[in-house]
C-alpha cells in the first residue's frame, strides 16, 4: 500500500456563511442610489421640488404684485396696473420688493411642488384603468385634484406666513411696516400662532384653498398632458420648445378659471388684519361683500399680473420637472 493511500486528508476550515443579522448594515452602491432614485414616485418628488423653487424664483416680482393687489380692499388704491405697481415696489424697496417673501416661498414651494407631482403618480397608478398607459380626461382631472388636495394639506402653514411676508412692507391703508422692522419667517409664525388662535391660525383660509386648488391642479395637469399628446411626435418625444409651450397654456388656462378661488383665499389669510379695510364671516360673505363693494371684477383682482407671471411659471416649472425626472430615469 503506498504511503499516499494511506493517509487522511484533513479537510479544510468551513468558510463562515454571510450574517443573517437583521441589523446588518445594507450596502449602497452608486447603482443602487441611482436606482432608487429612478423610481416613478421618487424621480417625481425630487424633479418636483426642483421645478418649484425655479419657476417661483423666476416669477417672483409678479407674485408678489398679484398678493399686494389681490389683499387691497375696497378704498384703497395705493397700486394701480401692473407697471404702475412693479414701479411703485421699486421705488419703495428696490430689488429687494421683488424678491420679499421669496424665499419662505420657495421654503414652501419645495416641498408643496414635490409633494403634488409625486402624489400625482400614484394616484395616477392607482385609478389607471387595466390595460391602459394613460389616463383619459376625467382621471387626470380627478388624479390632480387630489394631489392638489395632498400639497395644500401638507405645506399650507408655509403659505400663509408667505402671503403675511409679501404684504406687511406694502403701503395699503395702515398696515405699512418700516422695511428695517419688518418680522421675518419665524417671528410672522410665532406671531400668527400666539394672538391669532394657534394651531388653527396658520390654516385660516385652507377651506377656500382647496376648493380652488383641487380644480386648478386638475386643470393643469389635464391640459398639459393633453397638449402633450398634440406637441409630439411620432415616437412620443417633446422638445424644450414644446414643453414651454405646453406649460404656459395649461397653467393660463387652469389659472383664469379658478382665479376668483385664489382671491378668496388670499382675503381669508389676512382676514384677522384689520387695518385692510374688510373683514369676512364666511366664505359666501365674502363673495357678497367684494362684488358688492369692489364690483363684479373684485374676483379677479390682480389677475392681469397673475397671467403675466403663470406663463413663464408653469413653462419654467414643466420644463425643469420633465429635465430633472428624465435625467433621474434614463
């Protein structure tokens, strides 16, 4: 027998198998991150948030004459036209009249837009019918109003200290404050939440909000992917051209036909401020008291600089969300 034969081999050490700890530490690589972030909902939330601090940015001084002239009440007419108003901002506060309350705004927008283009995917998903890629016209309608619904819920607090911020430097009745005194984003919401009633203060005017938000979000996102389907071609591709031109025709059209709602809201939010010069019990009053005392047009104050500024707003805003959501994905 030979010595080989003859003797045991000794088998080798058992290589430990992979933890199957719970708390073990995931791996993240640069494809996983990346794959994360192409999911529908994510790419939405982040291209969202990125597609309204733009848009707001670039409309910026027009937002802020649309709330000074939508908050001027009956006897007051400090600004009149839209040139007459952006001259008289400068003339008081230069460039920074422009761009006050901007950056609560986009503090707002932020999250607002990201929520509102990431709940519209799923909701999206959620009411798709079997077998089909896209919503007909009624579920688009109905999927943005809820997402609409879903933002305002969710970022409505940052909104109304926004619209607190762009009117208390404005000359309208006794309400102005000195420039150098004026309160920031804090201060307006603490203000707000100790002599104003609280928690429930910084939702004052949510109800007028939602009832014309929800059909303006509808209207948007209706119209846009519409038009969408026209600007095209015939593999389903879009330029930069056709996006701008798609956003700016549908926030102009979803914009005029809720305006009176944006009016309303914006009363409501200053509500408790009595040096404007109105004060409303109810939505239906206030309605009655400003086509009383203001007129039939008291309902669409402020909306020739509102259309100045949706154009380039929502073209900008679409544009940077299909940008932004195309990179993630591809």
């Amino acid at each position: 027998m030979s010595l080989s034969s003859s003797t045991t081999k000794t088998p080798a050490p058992a290589q430990p198998e992979p933890s199957s700890n719970a708390f073990s530490q995931p791996t993240y690589t640069s494809a996983s991150i990346r794959a994360y972030f192409a999911r529908p909902t994510v790419a939405a939330f982040v291209a969202g948030g990125v597609a309204g601090a733009v848009s707001r940015t670039v409309v910026s001084p027009f937002e802020r004459m649309k709330i000074i002239m939508q908050v001027q009440g009956p006897g007051s007419a400090n600004y009149q036209g839209v040139w007459g108003t952006l001259s008289k901002m400068w003339k008081e506060e230069g460039w920074r009249g422009y761009m006050r309350g901007n950056g609560i705004n986009c503090v707002r927008i932020v999250p607002y837009s990201a929520v509102q283009y990431s709940s519209y995917t799923i909701y999206k998903d959620y009411i798709m019918e079997e077998g089909r890629t896209e919503l007909d016209t009624p579920r688009r309608l109905c999927a943005g109003a809820l997402a609409g619904i879903t933002s305002v819920v969710a970022t409505y607090p940052l909104d109304i200290v926004r619209t607190r911020l762009s009117i208390q430097t404005a000359s309208i009745g006794k309400l102005h404050i000195n420039r150098s005194e004026a309160p920031g984003m804090w201060s307006t919401t603490k203000h707000l939440y100790r002599t104003e009633g609280g928690f429930l203060a910084l939702y004052r005017g949510m109800i007028p909000t939602i009832i014309g938000v929800a059909p303006y979000v509808g209207l948007n996102f209706a119209v846009y992917e519409s038009m969408r389907e026209y600007v095209a071609d015939d593999y389903g591709n879009i330029g930069a051209a056709g996006k701008l031109l798609c956003g700016a025709i549908s926030g102009a059209v979803a914009q005029t036909l809720t305006y009176p709602f944006d009016v309303l809201r914006r009363r409501f939010q200053v509500n408790t401020m009595k040096d404007l010069g109105f004060q409303y019990t109810s939505v239906l009053d206030a309605i009655i008291s400003i086509t009383k005392k203001e007129g039939a047009f008291g309902l669409y104050k402020g909306l020739s600089a509102n259309l100045l500024k949706v154009a380039p707003s929502m073209a900008s805003s679409w544009l940077s969300y299909e940008l932004v959501k195309d990179f993630l994905q591809r």
